[in-house]
C-alpha cells in the first residue's frame, strides 16, 4: 500500500494574498532596519530613508484591502508588526553578543560602534512605527473597507484621498516618536509630508492599474476575508 501525500491546491486568490502580506512584512522589516539615516531634500528639508518604503506599505494595504476587505488588511497589519517586533529582538540580541576580536571594518572603522548605531535605532523606529501603524495604518484600512461599502465605485478616493489623510497622521506620529530630541523635528516632518503626498499622488495611477490588472487576472471576485465569530463558552 503506497501512501499518497494530499495535495491542496493553490487558488489564485490565496497566492494573491500571500504574495500581499509577504511583501508588507518584508518592507516593513527593512523600514525599521534603514529608518535610522535622515536624507538630505531641497530647501534644507530632511526625510526619513523610510519615506519612500511607507508609501509602498500604504498602497499594499490599500490593495489587499481592495480585494479581501478589512480582515485581509489587518492580517498584513498583524504580520508586519509581529515580523518587525522579531527582528528588533534579533538585532538587540546582535549588539549585546561580544564582538569577536578578529571583526573590524576597513579603514580602522569600528564596526560594532556601525553595527549598534544603525541596528540599535531598530527599537525606537519599531515603537514609532507601532505607534505610526495603529494610528494610520489601521484607519486606512478601516476607511477604505467602510468606503467600498458606500461608495465602491469610487476607487480614486479609497486609494488617494484616504491615504494622503491616513499618511499625514501616520508622519505626525511616527516623526514626533522616532526623532524628537533626536534631529530636527519640524524640517523633518515637512520633508516628509511633502515627499509623501508627492510619491502618493505619483503612485496613484499605478495602483490603479494594478487594481485592474490584478481583478482580470482573478478572473472573478475575490472571496472577502471575515473574522469568524469566538465561539461560545458554556
């Protein structure tokens, strides 16, 4: 008798939704590892390096919200903030492990003073970030699940409109948390809101586009995630 292993397969919307929340979690972890590095904008304004991977986050969200509703946009919620608090751990343990003698950079550089000033940042960013998520992640994805339900033709307001407000809140608290008494708060946030609304604004057409290929490519609707009730305790 052969044992025959089951095969479950792969819906184009499950792969959809992973592929979703994969990414999420993937530039949000690289978020809080290179958020530490202010660049330099016009005017003497300044920026995050995390400016242009928010912006990203917030258009995955609107997507996956787009096709599974509010429980697929807070399962990529939940993934990213699980996988950012594992890698702030992970870099902690990094800085606190004794270096081995033969570790050095080049140029006489110390490496593990590198190491820790860019790594050891990773706690407060990912407090700011939790602090930035709750507060504009979280209501992106509720406004846009609660806007389809009124309005679901409208997708230039579910996809612009919603993020440029979600996003000035989301850098009010994420600059305030992540760089007071740290750099020059005000130059940053401006820098940020700015470079902010104008990638949005620029994305826009792409996240459309996406939005229409991505619904041919399903061939059907997607299936809309709900929360399935607690069960009752007797």
């Amino acid at each position: 008798m052969t044992n025959q292993q089951k095969t479950i397969p792969v819906t184009r919307e499950a792969a959809l939704l992973a592929t979703l929340i994969g990414l999420s979690v993937s530039i949000s972890i690289a978020s809080t590892a290179g958020g530490c590095k202010i660049i330099w904008l016009p005017f003497d304004y300044a920026a995050s390096a995390t400016v242009f991977s928010f912006i990203t986050l917030f258009a995955l969200g609107g997507v996956n919200t787009e096709f599974f509703g509010r429980t697929g946009g807070m399962l990529a919620f939940r993934a990213g903030l699980i996988g950012n608090l594992i890698a702030t751990i992970i870099y902690t343990i990094g800085i606190a492990a004794p270096a081995a003698p033969c570790w050095s950079g080049s140029g006489g550089m110390n490496a593990q003073h590198a190491y820790a000033f860019v790594l050891g940042s990773a706690p407060r960013l990912f407090f700011a970030g939790l602090c930035a998520y709750v507060v504009g992640q979280m209501l992106n994805v509720v406004l846009i699940a609660r806007l389809k339900q009124v309005v679901p033709r409208q997708l230039w307001l579910r996809q612009t409109v919603v993020p440029l407000f979600c996003q000035a809140l989301d850098t009010v608290v994420f600059v305030t948390v992540a760089f007071i008494g740290t750099g020059p708060v005000f130059d940053i946030f401006v820098g940020q809101l700015v470079v902010k609304t104008m990638c949005l604004l620029l994305c826009s057409p792409l996240v459309y586009t996406a939005v229409w290929v991505i619904r041919r490519w399903l061939a059907s609707p997607p299936t809309v995630l709900v929360t399935p009730p607690a069960p009752e305790v007797s």
